[in-house]
C-alpha cells in the first residue's frame, strides 16, 4: 500500500530557510490600533459637543415656546408673539449650526493631522521592514550559496 509522505518537516525546513521578522507586522498592527484608538477619541468628543449643542438648541427653542403658547389679550398679540419667536429660532439657529460647523472644522482638523502622522509612522515602519528584509534574504542568500 501506498503511504502519504508527511510534508510536515519538509514545510518547517523550508518556511525556517525565509527569514519572517512578525515584528513589522507587530508594528504596523500597533500602528493602526493607535490611530483607531486616536481617531475614535477624535469623533467620540465631537458627538458629545454635538450632543450638547443639540440638547441647547432644544431647550432653548421649548422655552422659546412656552411665551408663544401663552393667553395674548388682543389677537396682534398673537402675531408678535409668533414674529419674535421665529425672529428667535432663527438667531438660535444661526448660533447653533455655526457651532456644529465649528465641531465639525475641529474634527476635520485632527482627523488630517492624526492620518498624516500615522501615515508618516507607517512609512518608515514599511520603509525600515524592507531594509531588514533585504538584509535578511540577502544574508540567507549568501548563507545557501556557501553550502
């Protein structure tokens, strides 16, 4: 009968004769959670001033609201009410979305500043691999070609 040759040890010879350095995979692994942890600090910040900016704008209009529900003695009253309120909304509205554009510049800000340094990071972490790869398959190159 025919036995299946067991490619085990010839496998384990021959990934042992390339060199893997799993430090730049390591690196590079560090890298991006750093920049992942950064970023989500980034956005997780804007959401709460968004949040905040947001719940503002709601109380400042439901307050707003309650002189415009009031009783009015005369029927122009009514129509004031109504002009002041949406002369108001519409100042609080300005204040309110320049706020969020202001969250909005900041994040754009960091998240530019964040990519560029990383991606600075992971130029020289590819940068400094492939010099040891080099270096590495060059010695083993040599190393094979003695034998």
């Amino acid at each position: 009968m025919a036995k299946t040759q067991d490619f085990t040890a010839m496998m384990k010879d021959m990934m042992g004769a390339f060199p893997v350095d799993t430090s730049a995979f390591e690196d590079a692994f560090k890298t991006q959670a750093t920049l992942g942890e950064k970023l989500s600090g980034v956005y997780l910040d804007a959401a709460d001033k968004s949040t905040e900016i947001s719940t503002k704008w709601t109380r400042d209009t439901l307050s707003r609201f309650g002189d415009l529900t009031k009783a009015k003695a005369e029927p122009a009253d009514y129509a004031k009410a109504m002009t002041d309120f949406a002369s108001a909304y519409a100042e609080m509205s300005a204040e309110h979305l320049s706020a969020f554009a202001e969250i909005a510049k900041k994040v754009q800000s960091e998240t530019m500043e964040l990519m560029m340094a990383a991606g600075k990071d992971m130029s020289e972490d590819a940068s400094a691999a492939v010099k040891k790869a080099t270096k590495d398959v060059t010695s083993a190159t040599k190393k094979a070609a003695a034998k």
